[in-house]
C-alpha cells in the first residue's frame, strides 16, 4: 500500500485532510485543532461556537489582503489603470512578476491578490488607490477601527512580517464578515481559477489557495496566508442547510485540517442557551446572556473615535424614529471609540430587517449583535 501512495505522490497528511473533508461527522466533544488562535461565529445570530485565545494579536500573513481588497473596492475605480512601481516589483515572495512601469488594471489586480494572493500586486493596489503604502494603511487602520476590529494594527497591504502589523482570530472574522457584503468580493473569492491578460498581452495563470473551495461542502469563500512567523492562517465563510459560519484560525500548523474540524463542529453542533457564548467586544466588556435577561439584539452602526461625528450619527437616527444610543470603548492605547447602536430587538428577524433599512437610507452596513439586558446605557 505505501509503495502504490508513493508511485502517486500522495502524502499522507493530505490523505487525512481529504478524509475529513469529505465526512462531516456527528456533534462532538469541543475540537482538539493545533492553532494558536481560532473563532468560528455564527454569521446571522453573531453566536460564538468556538474560541481559543480570540483576542491574542498574531501576524495574519496573507489575510491581511482581505483589509486590503475592501479598502481599494471602496476607494478607487476597478477599471481604472494604475502604473507599477520600482518598489512594487521588488516585493517577495508569491508575485505576479509585475514589472516597473506597467500599467495594470485595479480589476486584475484584485484577482492577483484573492487568488494568486500576490505580493507585488498588493504594493500596486495600494500605492495607485491612496499614492503611498503609508497613506493606505492609514486607510486600512481607520477602515479596522471602523468595523470593529480594535485589536488590529496594519504596516502593509500584503502581510508580510513586519513590526506592528497584527490582527486577532476574532477581528479577522469580523473584517472577513464585512467583505463578504460587498458582491465583487464575494465573487472574487468564489473562483477556484482563471486567467488574466496582463500587460503587453501576457497571459497569467491564477489558481485560488484555499483548497477547500469545491472541496469542502458548503464553502463560500476564504482568504489562506503563511509566513515562517505567522504559521497557517485562514479565515472564510461556509454554508450548509441555511446556517452560515464564518471561521479563523491563526498559528496553525495544518489550516486547512483545523478549519474543516471547526466547520464540521459548528454545523453539527446542538445549540442549548446554557452552552452558547455571544459575541463579546474586544474591549472585554461582557455580552454573555444571563439566563435572567431575555436575549436581545443591537446594530452596531458605526464607530468613530470623534464623539461629535457619534453624537450626530445619533441624532441623525433619532430623527428617523430609531432608537439609538453611544457606546464609549477604551482602547488599551488611551483612545476612546464611540460605537453608534440601535436598539434593543428581542428577535432576529426585526433586527435585521432594521440593518437592510440603515443600509438602503444611510449606507451603513450594521453589525448584529446580542447585547444583555434592555436598557439603553
């Protein structure tokens, strides 16, 4: 039998990891899975299934790049033409061989960064949407602080190890969570394979690195990174019977095995009120339910570090009839975010029917939280 594996160049581990794709299992034991920090959330409800060390800033590698498509679909033109830089083309590793002076366009780009997960291409994203990497941090940082993901910080577009530039299991999911509400990115991640023109007519192959896509039931898309200091990452999105998780592990040393055992763990897992954790925020205060409290939900609008811009958000939704209220957090660096709420809804359904009108009168896309209690703070 190991002489016929051998002649096929099948490796063992790869044989297990196929094995666990293909048999969901039953509802199980809490999941043995050997990286350093992982979260898996319910996507609809924001019902915590799992969790290890969720808060524990770790380099995220190439998951960075989710960060980096939803600041260059918001802030430039996918058709728009963006000129490769010297410093691009020196990037390493995982590029696309981009070339100084080239023009590229932002469309190509995106898919060189999803698929391929290129280097080089996300230096070309970043410097033709905001003139600079430094300035597109920037934008990556405000856009983190923006979605809620307080324990992340940004040095570059790529993920490459790099000196304050880190994330944490829970604010990957939460950034994944709000990039797969835009349809281009959605989309993007869904490919399993193509091929671009590149420029001067070149042809370039992009195949996806998450092997779980058209492997793994239900998976709707998901972004890997590596580096020797990072280890394994990944963070995405399954579905399967009508319930959505999203998933992240950091530090693994098999991300691909780690993440099927928490999916399998999260869709067969039967859910009781006494074992299930809410989302709780990064800044620690609790949004675990007591069984003495009904269970609520809030939309969390918006977070803005500038109290007056909260204050007339506020108001703004006052004005519309929707009962809002601010929520003061402090950050570990001294800086206090003020996070716009909506609330209290004892059902999911008027919660989220409340998040599609914020989004089609203001253009916010709300986050759906559970919150104890039924008191405005």
């Amino acid at each position: 039998m190991m002489s016929f594996l051998t002649r096929k160049g099948i490796i063992i581990p790869e044989l297990i990891f196929f094995i666990l794709v293909l048999f969901s299992g039953s509802a199980q034991a809490k999941p043995s899975i050997s990286a350093r920090a992982a979260f898996l959330m319910d996507a609809t409800t924001g019902e915590v299934l799992y969790e290890k060390n969720p808060d524990l800033p770790l380099p995220p590698a190439s998951t960075t790049k989710v960060m980096t498509a939803i600041i260059a679909l918001e802030n430039s033109n996918l058709d728009a033409m963006v000129r490769a830089t010297h410093e691009a083309s020196r990037v390493q590793p995982c590029k696309i061989e981009v070339r100084p002076g080239e023009k590229w366009c932002m469309g190509d780009l995106l898919r060189c960064i999803l698929l391929n997960s290129a280097n080089d291409a996300s230096v070309v994203v970043a410097e033709g949407t905001a003139g600079s990497v430094k300035n597109f941090t920037h934008l990556m940082n405000l856009k983190a602080k923006e979605i809620g993901a307080l324990n992340s910080h940004f040095a570059n577009p790529h993920g490459l190890d790099q000196k304050d530039h880190y994330s944490t299991a829970r604010d990957l999911v939460l950034i994944f969570k709000y990039a797969m509400t835009n349809p281009i990115f959605r989309e993007l991640v869904q490919i399993e394979s193509m091929t671009i023109r590149g420029p001067n007519q070149r042809l370039i192959y992009l195949r996806n690195h998450n092997k779980l896509l058209g492997r793994f039931e239900g998976m709707l898309g998901g972004k890997t990174g590596y580096t020797r200091r990072a280890g394994k990452c990944f963070v995405g999105e399954a579905r399967r019977n009508g319930k959505v998780l999203l998933v992240s592990v950091l530090g693994s040393q098999n991300h691909f095995r780690d993440v099927t055992i928490l999916l399998n763990y999260g869709f067969n897992q039967t859910k009781t009120l006494e074992a299930t954790q809410f989302l709780r925020s990064p800044s620690s205060e609790s949004l675990i339910p007591s069984l003495t409290y009904p269970r609520n939900y809030v939309l969390q609008v918006a977070s803005f570090s500038d109290p007056i811009k909260a204050q007339e958000l506020k108001q703004m939704l006052a004005d519309q009839g929707y009962p809002s209220f601010i929520e003061p957090v402090n950050l570990k660096s001294g800086i206090t975010f003020h996070r716009v709420k909506i609330g209290f809804y004892h059902d999911l359904a008027s919660a989220q029917k409340t998040k599609a009108n914020i989004a089609e009168c203001f253009g916010f896309n709300s986050l759906i939280l559970h919150q104890e209690g039924n008191k405005i703070p």
